[in-house]
C-alpha cells in the first residue's frame, strides 16, 4: 500500500485559515462555488486542477457493492487523462446542491 504524503495537503490551521477568507467573499454565488470546490478538492484527494474541471453531469449516485447503500460518484479525468471514480461525501453533495441553486439548476437524484 501507498502511503499519503501528508507535506501535500493543508494543515488544520491552513485549512481554518481558507475557510475564514471564503467567509469574507462577499458574493454568495462565488463563496457557494468555491466552498464547493475547497470542500470537494479536501474530502476526496483531487489534485489541484480536477475540482474545478469537475462537472454536475459527472456526478451520479451508485451503488458500490450489492446491498449496499448508494453513494455519490464523481467520474474524473485526471493524470495521464486517466479517468477514475472518487467517492463524494454527502456534505460535498449538499455544498454542490447550494452552489447549483445559486444558478437556478439542481443535481439530479438529490
């Protein structure tokens, strides 16, 4: 197995300190969309540039294993225009679902 290199992502106090500036973006379209794309860039791993490539239509609900509950999928393009699947936490589909509403769109299957 791999191991993480955690030099590569932000410490707590560089993570309270983006959330205190994104508090301080006065527009609430744009703070829903970049604590979208923070809070989807640190749950799941995405290198830099993926979050903001990233797609509503990409997203989708599935079901990893038969008898499991569905999760949220975001299908990706990464690396090596390599695509690869990255489990999305409810709290990332509901900082999504906010931004979308900014723009008068919903996701689909919320």
């Amino acid at each position: 197995m791999r191991r993480i290199d955690a030099g590569r992502s932000f410490s707590l106090a560089q993570w309270h300190f983006l959330l205190q500036a994104l508090a301080g973006v006065p527009e609430p379209a744009a703070r829903a969309r970049l604590r979208c794309v923070l809070h989807l860039g640190y749950a799941t791993g995405l290198r830099l540039a993926e979050p903001e490539a990233a797609r509503a239509g990409e997203v989708r609900r599935q079901r990893l294993e038969q008898g499991s509950a569905e999760t949220w999928i975001l299908e990706v393009l990464g690396k090596g225009k390599r695509h690869r699947e990255v489990p999305v936490p409810e709290a990332v589909i509901a900082a999504l679902s906010e931004y979308l509403a900014h723009r008068g769109r919903a996701l689909s299957g919320v």
